[in-house]
C-alpha cells in the first residue's frame, strides 16, 4: 500500500507546537522538492520559507539556485538563499558550510526542515561504521536535534528514497540531477551504489533492519548517557573538576564513559577514541610528581593532586596597578578579586593597596601561624595548582606585602573588622578553594 506522505507530513508537524517557521532545506534534488510540495500543499504559506544552500562548486550552481527560486514562486513559497564558501569539495567542508549557514537564519521558534530519508540513514550507518565509529555515530542521524536558535527536524527520516522518487513521478514534479551524486570519489556515493544497492537487492527489508539498529543504538546511547550523568552527580562538586581517585573506582567502562560525557558537558565537543586513550596514557597515569596538559576542544585538561582540571586556557594576566580596599569586586583578565566583610579581622576599609605578582623570594608571616614563610612554600601548602601560581594576585600597601587573597592575610596589617581579600581564577567555579580565606 502506498505512504500517504502528505498526511504523514501533516500529523508528524503537528506534534511540534511551539514553531514559529518552518524552514524547508531546498536543494532542487527529489528529496527535497517533494518536501517543498508537501509543506506548500499542507501548511500555510505565511508560515514556509525556502532555503537554497549555493556552495558555488557546480558549473551549474547559479543556475540551480534561479531554478528552486522559480519552484517556489510557482508554489507561492517565500525563498531566500544563502551562498557559502565550503573550501573544498570535501564531504566534511560541504556539511559544515551549509550548517553555518543554516544557524544564521534560523532564529527562535523556526524548525529546519530536512528531506533525508531511510536510504540516507543507512548510507551513514555504514559509512561510521566504516570509519570505526562507537555507539553514538552508529545511531545515525537523530529525528531532530537543536540548530543554532532553531530546530532540526527530519519528517520523512523512515521513509525509503524509492517511496519520495515515485510520489514525486506519481506528482509530476520536476527536479534537478545533481552529477555530483554519481560520484564514487565520495565515500557517501561509493556506499550508495557499491555497499548499499548489492544489500537491497539481496534483502529486500536491508533498509527497516538498519533503521531499526540505529534506534536501538540511539536508546542505547541515550541509557550511557544517562548512567554517566549519575555517575558524575555522584562525585562531582564543581563542574570542572574531577576526583580522579573515585573516578577510578568505576570499572574501566564507565570511567571513560564518565570522562566522554563530562568533557561534552564542560566544552561541548565529544571526544574520539584516540583522544580518550591519550587521556589516559598522558593525563590519568602520568607520574605523581608531573603536571600534564593536555588540548581538547579549545579547554585544556590537566591533573594536580589527584584531581582532573579542565578549563579554558589561561588568559594574559592584567598588570600590576594600585586600587581601593573596598566591598565590591574587581575583575581582572585572569579572576575576579574581592574583598568581602568579616567580624574578625581583616584589612582597613578604603586603604590603597597594590596589586602585584610574585618575582620569587617573596617571605610573609601569615596571620596565626606563628612565623614567617615563603610564598612558594605557601601557595604549595594551599593546594594552588602550578599553572595558576605566577598569575595569582598579591597584595601590598606600600613596600610591606599584607595578603594573598583567598590565601591568608600578613600579621603586619590585620586590623579588627575590616575586609578580607577573596580570589578566584578564570575558569573555576566559586566552589574551588584553596588555602584559608
């Protein structure tokens, strides 16, 4: 019996209530001119827009562009393109300059349209597969997932390409050939024409099997995601920090588990494999008495004391300056100093301090310790990882050294009440301490 796609349209958009926009992905290909036909027989007009990606790499692209415009001024269709500069013809460039250009127009409330279907969604279970991926790239593409301000949304994701090509000669629908289909120097065609024809013709229900794999590999993905996330609510006390020597009471499994899913969280890109190795042979198992660092994702990874740190990198400092003792807070490029009230003792209110860095020699007596100390030898006691030391603040009135904020304030010049010195460095939550204060 032949799909009713437009009445499967109608009832799959209908679920979506909060749209503002539908924002139908034009190509001029079949997939997509059967979507424009559906949207333009079933939903308002005042609610469509036609997007045309030109990646300007066909002789034929302009001419593209005009034909899709044309389609949809006969529909009634508002239309608007964007063109792109992919680069090069990769795959992988082509994707990602059509995804920049659909996060600038998509705003609040628009759902992105797509027309890939069940062919679509085997070509990329098999070309992950091909490629090594875990169980997140072999559950293929999602229904729909956020784009920039807006939604993605693929309505005819479970429906075999035959299905929209006789529709669409059913219709009389035009469309355009893109030759760059017949290709085999894409992996995605070679697949198509060499891997997935031969398996249709010899299992005829190839294409419902892979769909229903890669939905038992989303659920299965969504199950790991959902363990990693109570795994992590179970030990974790600052978004960027983890205690290594708990993480690694988990089974091998679950720690990278773990560790994939709190890397996502912190920079929101996911880990390979290979990255996930060398977390554990540079970082994890480095000797006690190293400080690794490790590049991931534009944050950098590093281990002190037993904890994993992963932060942005370090911005420059700012230079040494003179300011006020006073209640409020002063951002600097590289934390945030503040001088909080205390019923104790503290620092006197309205003083003019300088703020400096360390030089090396520096010696202070810490209030309540009973003698006198180095400043490395102090920030060493306070558990204040090596690559924050040279840009932690000190502080001085005059030549005389009187706090390191955060740290301890200088016997020299407490005086009852007043304001105690309070820092936090770029990256970490107020959550972090180190030291007294």
């Amino acid at each position: 019996m032949q799909t009713d796609l437009s009445a499967l349209l109608t009832r799959r958009l209908e679920r979506l209530h909060d749209s503002r926009r539908w924002v139908i992905a034009l190509s001029g290909g079949v997939d997509s001119r059967v979507l424009l036909e559906l949207c333009a027989r079933t939903q308002p007009r005042d609610k469509l827009l036609a997007l045309h990606i030109n990646h300007q790499l066909q002789a034929d692209a302009a001419a593209w562009e005009t034909w899709c415009a044309d389609q949809c001024l006969r529909l009634g269709v508002p239309f608007t393109s964007v063109s792109v500069d992919p680069g090069s013809g990769s795959e992988a460039d082509l994707r990602d300059a059509r995804y920049r250009a659909f996060e600038a127009v998509l705003q609040p409330g628009d759902w992105l349209l797509l027309a890939q279907h069940a062919d679509d969604q085997a070509e990329t279970f098999l070309l992950r597969l091909l490629r090594g991926a875990g169980v997140r790239g072999l559950s293929g593409m999602p229904w729909q997932r956020p784009v920039g301000q807006g939604m993605l949304y693929r309505p005819l994701l479970d429906q075999p390409r035959a299905v929209l090509e006789a529709w669409a000669r059913q219709q009389r629908i035009e469309w355009v050939e893109d030759p760059s289909n017949a290709s085999e120097r894409y992996d995605r065609n070679w697949i198509r024409h060499r891997i997935l024809a031969p398996l249709k013709q010899r299992k005829s229900a190839v294409l419902e099997r892979l769909m229903a794999t890669t939905a038992q590999l989303a659920e299965t993905d969504q199950l790991l995601d959902e363990v990693a996330a109570g795994d992590l609510a179970g030990l974790q006390t600052v978004p960027e920090c983890l205690p290594l020597a708990q993480v690694q009471r988990l089974s091998l499994p679950r720690q990278r588990n773990l560790i994939r899913h709190w890397v996502f969280q912190c920079t929101g890109s996911r880990l390979s494999r290979e990255e996930l190795l060398e977390i554990e042979q540079s970082v994890i198992t480095a000797g006690e008495d190293r400080t690794p660092l490790l590049n991931l994702g534009g944050f950098e990874l590093r281990r002190y004391r037993g904890l994993l740190f992963l932060t942005p990198p370090l911005p420059p400092r700012s230079a040494p300056h003179e300011l006020d003792c006073t209640a409020d807070s002063k951002t600097l490029n590289q934390g945030v100093l503040a001088f909080q009230s205390t019923d104790g003792v503290g620092l006197a209110e309205g003083e003019t301090l300088r703020l400096d860095y360390r030089r090396g020699g520096e010696r202070l007596r810490p209030f309540g310790r009973g003698g006198s100390v180095t400043l490395k030898q102090l920030l060493q006691e306070a558990g204040v990882p090596p690559w924050l030391r040279p840009d932690w603040p000190i502080l001085y009135s005059g030549d005389q050294l009187v706090a390191v904020p955060g740290i301890c304030l200088c016997e020299e010049a407490v005086t009852k009440g007043g304001l105690i010195p309070t820092w936090r460095p770029s990256g970490l939550s107020e959550g972090v301490r180190f030291g007294r204060l």
